[in-house]
C-alpha cells in the first residue's frame, strides 16, 4: 500500500493502525482486475481516506520451470538425451553462447514434449461447489451461441445499430474518457493564448497535478500538495482548497470588494460567474482575473517544486495585479483605465 504508513490515528496522535484489507464486489474485481491502494492525507477524520487503482505489473518473461513429476514421465529421458547428442541448435564460436543456445533449444523439444504429453492426460472429474458453477455457467453461455453456415463476420456491440463507424467509436471513446462537463472553455483575448491553454486543461482535469500522474501510473514520491505540504494535491485543492489558494483568493476578493465562491470546483466557479447578469461588461474582466490567479497558483505550485527556496506567495497577488494591468492595457482594444484607477478597484471604473 503506499501514501501514508497508517490509516488511522487516535485522538491523542500518538497511535496509528493500519487497515489493509478490502471487501471488493465480484463485478469490481472482474471489471478491473488486480488493484493498488493508496492512503491519502487525513483532515477531518481519524481515518485516512483509502484509494483503490488498477494495477497492472509487468515481471518480463516466464521462467521456464521444471516440474518433478516430468522425470517419471513416458519418454521424457529420451527427449533430453535425443536433444542432447543430436539436437539442432544454432551454433557459435564461442563455447557459452553455444550452450546457451542448446539450453533454449532443449527447451523447446522439452515443451513440445510436455504439450503432447498434456493433450493425452485425462480430465479429472469436477470437485462441486464453484467448479460446478462455473461449468453450468459457460455451459449456459455456449447453449445460447448458435453456429450458422455463413461467413465469419466482424460484430460491433458499442452501437445500437450493430454498424461501425469512425463516429461511433470517437462517441464511445470520448463517453469513457472525457470528464462529463456542460460548459465551453471560454476564449478570453486579454489573457495570452498559454493562459488560455492553461485554464483549457484545468477545467478538463488534464493539468499534470501529482494525483494526476499517480493515477496515470506514474509513481511519485509523494502525492502531498507541494504548496502547503498538506493535502493531496489535486486541481480541486490547488486552485481551491490549498491555503495558499485561499489567501490569494481571499485577497483578490477584498480586492475586486466582491463575494467570490472560490471554494467552488473550478468549472462551477466560472459557471457562477457566467451566470451573474448583473456584471454586464466587468464579466470580461472578472474571467480574466480569474484565468490569472489560476495561472499564477499554478506557476506557484511549480516554483515550489522546481525552485526551492525562491518562493514568493505574498508576492503573488501583486504579481497578479501587475499582469492583468499590462496584458489588459496592451491586449485589450478598448483599455483606457488607469493603473490607479485598475488598482483600485477595475471593476469600478469598466
Ligand atoms: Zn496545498
């Protein structure tokens, strides 16, 4: 299991445990087969919260294993000695690749051996219990397959028609793997086009956090949020949840004198805001604040990765200010508000 070494605490602290054993439904363990948990950070409760992953490890090729029960089998000493004195391997110059060689290539009369062997061996008889359920199973399953005197054919089963399509299959992968959201990333042309991109991936959950590259099946070290060194690190916590986050948007909110939910899931955040009639033209203005402060969180959390010791969060709103007030006066057509009036309050003077 990793993350956490325990994943409960008493109420003093002192003590941990650990629970490392799930109850899993047969449909899940099918579905996803063999799995990794992972013990995220705790808050609230004495229990850490558990995350279960699909795990698919790769050990490189099979051993070839020699059984016992082979050497008292029918012919398996002539298969060995007959390979041995005249067996066909590649040859070499030199004496160790040429026994290697002749290693594999008894391998290979040994498998073909115990193949034929294997083919001759009778069935067992079935033991009940699940070995009889499973028989009925499959046996009900191959009732129902009726074999008719036609060409194979290619079936598809992800469309109601039966007919595959280009389309169909970008509908049914895009229905799998793209987060389910209602609302267009929303161009803004004050901002600069990596802003834009920025807030693009944000809002579609692709920005590569530490809990998005674990869950990619990219181990890190750890999934702690690098900011504040306490909390998984997601978009949800860096953009919102993250104290640092909060200051910031707790100062861009006295800032702008307005009521801010920035506790709001980013694409519920922007929805809020689109959906405030009274702003009229300040909206503009509020996304591309909105768009900055994500895009200097996230400068934020990558100098606290990348630069250590060069950290400068009471800097960041400032740092903020200072970008809108440039990118707004030379990207916008219509700018004509001056820096006092924009450090203000912008959304006074619009
Ligand atoms: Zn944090």
């Amino acid at each position: 299991m990793g993350g956490y070494k325990f994943t409960r605490v008493d109420r003093s602290c002192t003590k941990g445990s650990r629970l490392d054993r799930f109850l899993i439904a047969d449909s899940t363990w099918n579905h996803l087969g063999p799995m990794t948990a992972v013990a995220l950070g705790r808050t609230i409760s004495d229990h850490h919260p558990i995350l279960l992953r699909r795990f698919t490890a790769d050990y490189g090729p099979i051993p070839f294993k020699i059984y016992h029960s082979w050497f008292q089998g029918e012919g398996f000493d002539n298969v060995v000695s007959e390979f041995w004195s005249n067996g066909y391997y590649r040859r070499s110059s030199s004496s160790l690749i040429n026994f290697k060689n002749k290693l594999q290539g008894l391998k290979g009369a040994i498998k073909v051996w115990v193949n034929a062997r294997r083919s001759r061996i009778e069935r067992r008889p079935l033991r009940g219990g699940i070995e009889d359920d499973q028989y009925n199973k499959i046996c009900d399953i191959v009732k129902q397959v009726t074999i008719v005197q036609s060409d194979d054919s290619w079936r598809w089963c992800c469309d109601t028609m039966d007919s595959f399509s280009v389309n169909g299959v970008r509908k049914h992968l895009d229905c799998l793997s793209l987060p389910s959201h209602y609302l267009a990333t929303r161009w803004n042309k004050i901002v600069p086009r990596k802003v834009n991109i920025h807030v693009w991936r944000l809002i579609k959950d692709r920005l590569p956090t530490r809990f998005n590259l674990w869950f990619r099946g990219i181990d890190n070290v750890s999934l702690i949020c690098p900011m504040c060194s306490n909390g998984l690190e997601s978009i949800y916590h860096t953009m919102c949840e993250c104290i640092i986050a909060v200051k910031v948007w707790k100062s861009v909110a006295k800032w702008l004198d307005l009521n801010l939910p920035f506790q709001l899931p980013p694409i519920e955040f922007l929805d809020f805001v689109n959906s405030q009639g009274n702003l009229h033209k300040a909206k503009d203005v509020l996304f591309t604040i909105i768009y900055t402060a994500w895009w200097e969180l996230w400068r934020f959390r990558n100098e606290s990765i990348f630069r250590l010791g060069k950290k400068r969060d009471v800097r960041m709103v400032d740092s903020i200010i200072h970008f809108l007030y440039i990118w707004y006066q030379n990207r916008y057509k219509k700018a004509s508000m001056r820096w006092d009036d924009w450090f203000k309050n912008p959304l006074l003077f619009i």
